[in-house]
C-alpha cells in the first residue's frame, strides 16, 4: 500500500514538473565565454541593410501594453528574439529568458547593442547606465542611488550638463573592452557606428527620441524611461531587480546582437540552427512593425515566413507585433491608433498556410490573443 502510495506521488510530482516545465518553459543556455560571444555576434550576422531612420530609442508609445497578457499567460524562460533597441530590455526583463537574441537589418543596431553591453557591464545601477550612455556625470554624493526611482534618475540628468571628455573616455573604454576582452576586430565601419551612438546620445541627452532631433510626434528616452501602463511605471529601469537581472544576462554574454534580415537567408536560420542544436525553444519573438517592409516584396515575405517555420517553437510562443495605423497620421495623441498585441506562433503559421494572409492588414488583425 505504501509503496503504491509513494509511486502515486512520485508519479504527480514529475506531472507537475512536466507541465510547469511546458508552461514556464525552463531551459538552461549553454555558458558562453568573451571569444565566443564575438564569434557568434561576427558569424551569425549578414552585412546589413538600409532603413530610413536611425532608431536610436523607440517610437512606440504602447510597448508597456503586453506586460499584463505576458504575465497572465506566463511567458517565461526559453529564448527569447527582438529587434531594434531600448524596448527590448523591458520585454526581457519581464520574460526572463535564459538567453537572447537582437536581429535588426542595420549595422548601427548591432553595434548600439555592443555599447549597451558593455555599459551595463561598467554600470552597478539604472542611474549609472544612464550616465555613461548620455555623458552627464553622477555625482556620487548627490546623484540617485541604487533603488532611486526612475522619475528621481531622469529629473537628475535633465539638469545635468552633457560632458564631452565624460564621452571621449567612455568611447576609450568600451573599445578596450570589446578588443581586448571579447577579441572584437573592429573596422573603421564598427568604430564610426560606436562613436555615431555615443556623439548622439551625448548631443540629444534623456531628448533623443527615434530619429535623433526632438520631434513632436515621436516619445523621448526620458519619457519612455517613466511611461506608465494602467498607473504604473514598467520600464525595466524603473526597477533594481529587473536591472540587475539584464546586467547579470549582460555578464553572462547572453544578450547577443546581430545584423540581419528577418527575410534573408543567414541570420535568423543560423540563430535556428544553433537553437536546435542546444535543444532550446524560443518563448517570444518581438517584431515590432517589421512586417509591414517585409510583405512589400513577395520573396522577402517568403523568406520570412520559411524562417519563422524553421524555428523551434512550442505551442506557448508567442509573436510580439506593434500595430501603427498609419490613416491617422503622427500626433502625440498616436498612441490612441497604435497598439501593442501577441499572437501565438503557430497560430500565424497555421493562417500562412490557410491562404488568410492576403494583405499586412490581416497579418495585423487576424487572430491575435485577445
């Protein structure tokens, strides 16, 4: 009797780890040191692309809008895959994946990435990252500390001047640090990209906004870093926890930038691949908008959609797809006609097949999670 009893348990206990695993989908990345950070970064990018703007911040006012369904549906661990810049910190820190790709068509963004990396490598906290990225020096007895909120760390460096030589050694030290450490053979390319990010984000401060300048209709660094959702504020700056949870993946060399296009041929398959061979599932996927350039040209969506099928996916990975209604045009008001949406990955590749997908508008309306 006892003995059936304790097979009994033993049995619902590994149900249970079973269907947590499945729910929370708990991986383990294999340890990745300096070289072979550098290496994957080199070999699994293409050359890069053209795109009309700099992207040096979001422009997306609803980012913040699918922390709720994420957490509710428990979107957690695996891989996880984006594109662009600053808002995938946010979506990392609340999925918490185990590791992570950046896949943008644009040179700059892999090597704005690389900046990132190693300031959060120099910064113990959200006000000293900030610091180094905008040039404006924390006074150790004066500036916000660790827990400081992320309204004290930005009304901080609104007042703070912009510090040139601050930048110039910055500039010094992550080129160091990406030669000497990570082994990183930097073309003249790689060191104008690393100079371009730090000049700009110097000049503009907390006001760089998507395309440098100041711009009535794009959302600034400062007002992405205190945005609220429902009330709150989310951003992962806003949060000791959540920074050191990025720093740590950062430490680790398991935030990984490349170069390249959704639709091409090397990137993405090459992340597939490796995916595959470390038995590791993506959980989610931002997109942004990027569909919306990639269904202009039937290969390129092609392409796209034969890379999506070759990822490994389960039946809780999820797409994370920002939704502009262009109609309406730019105003500060634009957040009212843009939204942020999931969708499951499968679901998308199931409509593909069907034949749903006749225009970008069915691949934004067609069946996201509600």
């Amino acid at each position: 009797m006892h003995k059936r009893l304790t097979i009994f348990i033993t049995s619902l206990i590994l149900f249970g780890l079973l269907v947590f695993g499945q729910l929370v989908n708990t991986q383990v990345a294999p340890k990745i040191t300096p070289e072979q950070f550098s290496q994957m970064c080199t070999n699994m990018s293409e050359y890069g692309g053209y795109f009309s703007s700099e992207n040096w911040v979001s422009n997306e006012l609803s980012y913040l809008q699918v922390l709720e369904p994420i957490e509710r549906l428990s979107i957690k661990g695996g891989v996880y895959i984006g594109v662009a810049s600053n808002q995938n910190f946010t979506y990392i820190a609340a999925i918490k994946p185990d590791l992570a790709f950046i896949v943008d068509i644009r040179h700059q963004n892999r090597m704005q990435h690389l900046v990132y990396k190693i300031i959060f490598e120099l910064a113990e906290t959200p006000a000293e990252f900030i610091s180094y990225l905008i040039s404006r020096p924390l006074d150790p007895e004066t500036g916000p500390k660790a827990g400081a909120s992320i309204n004290d760390i930005t009304n901080y460096f609104y007042k703070t001047p912009q510090d040139q030589e601050m930048a110039k050694d910055t500039e010094k030290i992550i080129v160091e640090i990406l030669t000497k450490k990570y082994k990183f053979d930097l073309t003249d390319r790689d060191l104008y990209a690393i100079n371009r990010v730090l000049y700009s984000f110097r000049i503009y401060g907390l006001n760089i906004t998507y395309s440098s300048a100041r711009r009535s209709w794009f959302p600034t660094y400062g007002e992405l870093l205190t945005m609220r959702e429902n009330g709150k504020q989310l951003n992962a700056f806003n949060s000791m926890d959540d920074y050191t949870y990025l720093r740590s993946m950062h430490l680790e060399n398991k935030i990984i930038p490349v170069t390249g296009d959704f639709g091409g041929s090397k990137a993405l398959r090459e992340i597939s691949n490796y995916l595959k061979v470390h038995n590791l599932t993506v959980s989610a996927f931002y997109l942004s908008n990027v569909e919306q350039y990639l269904f202009r040209e039937r290969n390129t969506w092609t392409g796209w959609v034969i890379n999506v099928k070759n990822l490994p996916v389960t039946d809780r990975s999820v797409f994370i797809r920002w939704i502009h209604e262009r109609g309406w045009g730019y105003s500060r008001g634009y957040n009212n006609y843009s939204q942020t949406r999931l969708q499951w990955i499968k679901t998308f590749i199931k409509n593909y097949d069907e034949g749903r997908y006749h225009s970008y508008n069915d691949v934004k309306y067609l069946d996201y999670i509600k």
